[in-house]
C-alpha cells in the first residue's frame, strides 16, 4: 500500500494558490486514474485505488498546510504505512516554475507543511515530488520584510504566464508518479531529476 498525499491549503479561496499546486497535482493523478477522493478519514479527503498491482490511497489533508503533520502521521500509523511508501507532493521555493525534482529524505528546505511531517512523524526519511514555484523578485522593501513577501507570495494565485507552465507540468507529475510505481525511485529520479 503506498499513500500518496498532496499539500494545501483548503478552501475556495486557496484553491488556485502556488501553494496549493500539491493538491492540483493530486487532484490531476486521482481524475486519471479514475480515483475519487470522496472518503473523509480524520481531517482528510481521501479515495483508494490500485495501478499496476499497487494499492493506494490519495489524501489531501483539510487543516492548513503547517499542520499537516498531524493529518499524515494518522494516516501512516492508521493505514500501517512504511516511511518508504509515503509520497509527498509540494511546492517548492527552490526550485524554478514547471520544474519537477523527487527526493527521499532530508530537510524540509524551510517548507512549513514538510517540517510539520517531519516533526510528526519523527523522521524525515519519505518521499517528495517538488513542484518548483520560484521566489518572489527581490526588492529593497522585500529583503527588509522577506517572510511577508514568501507568505504574500505563496498564498497569491499563479499568474495567467505561470498557468501556461503548471498546465504542462501537473500531467508530468502524474506521469512521475506512475513512473514511482512501475520503475522505482532510482529510474523515476534519473527520468525527473
């Protein structure tokens, strides 16, 4: 069984945030492989489903991003799954728009809803899929209020530009994911990476 979660903020008036691009990516993968996330499992929306003899169940947490660690460590000890089957889909800051990068492990790079997991869980050792957002132009007024601005910007909605570019990459997360599934992680890292 793996458990595939994507991350945001719930809500109409997240829904088309940079932030929020884990739960477009999810929503993207559970509309193809006909998965309906319509079960409510704690405080999360989750549907279950299998692709090429793997059992899954997709889950978008419905407390704000920074708890989400709460949501995810239930579903983990409740669906008994192995830190190595949990995949986590994000923004990422880091990273250039559209770019698509997987990594097991390591720091939550600043990533309030990643550290949440981390905490919870007690580990970091679990599977990203980072969908690159970019940062914020840098001002003078910005460098001098810079978490204002990453919140601002995180929290505002892509622009039209920036959707021609998420409208590409969203249907190239899912194909990552199957990706994961059929090949592993080294290839699907090699592919992507």
């Amino acid at each position: 069984m793996k458990l595939i979660v994507g991350l945001g903020n719930p809500g109409r008036a997240y829904a088309h945030n940079r932030h929020n691009i884990g739960f477009m990516c999810l929503r993207h993968f559970a509309r193809v492989r006909d998965i309906r996330l319509d079960k409510k499992q704690g405080q999360a929306r989750t549907g279950t489903g299998e692709v090429t003899d793997s059992k899954l169940t997709l889950a978008r947490p419905q407390t704000h991003m920074n708890l989400s660690g709460q949501v995810i460590s239930r579903l983990v000890n409740k669906l008994s799954i192995s830190l190595n089957d949990l995949i986590v889909i994000h923004d990422d800051l880091d990273l250039p728009p559209g770019k698509v990068r997987l990594r097991q492990g390591g720091s939550s790079g600043g990533h309030k809803g990643v550290d949440s997991i981390i905490t919870h869980l007690r580990s970091p050792d679990f599977l990203r899929i980072r969908v690159g957002i970019g940062r914020p132009s840098v001002t003078e007024d910005t460098v001098r209020n810079k978490e204002v601005e990453i919140i601002d910007y995180v929290l505002s909605d892509f622009t039209s530009e920036e959707w021609k570019n998420m409208n590409k990459i969203i249907p190239e997360v899912s194909k990552a994911i199957l990706c994961l599934l059929h090949e592993g992680l080294t290839t699907t890292m090699n592919k992507y990476n």
